[in-house]
C-alpha cells in the first residue's frame, strides 16, 4: 500500500492524501483538509478497485467525523 501526503497550498501542513490500497497504480481512497486544521474533512473512496468511486464522505461540522456519506 502506498500513501503519497501532498501540500497543495504550501502552509506547511498536509491537506490532501491519496492512497493505492492494493497496488494497481490507481488511487483507491483520497481524502482532503478542505479548511487547514489537518484533519480530514472529504474523501473519495473505490471500494471495488474499478476505477470509480464508490463512496462519498464529507465532514460538514468539521468535528472530525463524516456527517455525509454518499454511495455513488
């Protein structure tokens, strides 16, 4: 499995992961800090490895759990 941290903004910290859960070269699951306090508060997940995802979560109240979650 490879996890690959980026920061996009250049604040120092990390605001969008993206992980290759079962080493196809595809990204399986992404996940964002969408407003800087290192936590997570969107994702992206393929469950099925197809290509597409599956999943939709969202952390609307920023208290560190997904309020929203989205089958696609």
């Amino acid at each position: 499995m490879e996890t690959q941290y980026f920061d996009t903004d250049y604040d120092g910290i990390v605001d969008t992961i993206v992980t290759d859960t079962n080493d196809d070269g595809y990204i399986d699951v992404c996940e964002w800090d969408t407003n800087g306090d290192g936590i997570a508060d969107e994702a992206e997940i393929d469950y099925d490895y197809d290509g597409y995802v599956d999943e939709y979560a969202s952390d609307t109240d920023y208290d560190g759990y997904y309020d929203v979650v989205v089958a696609a």
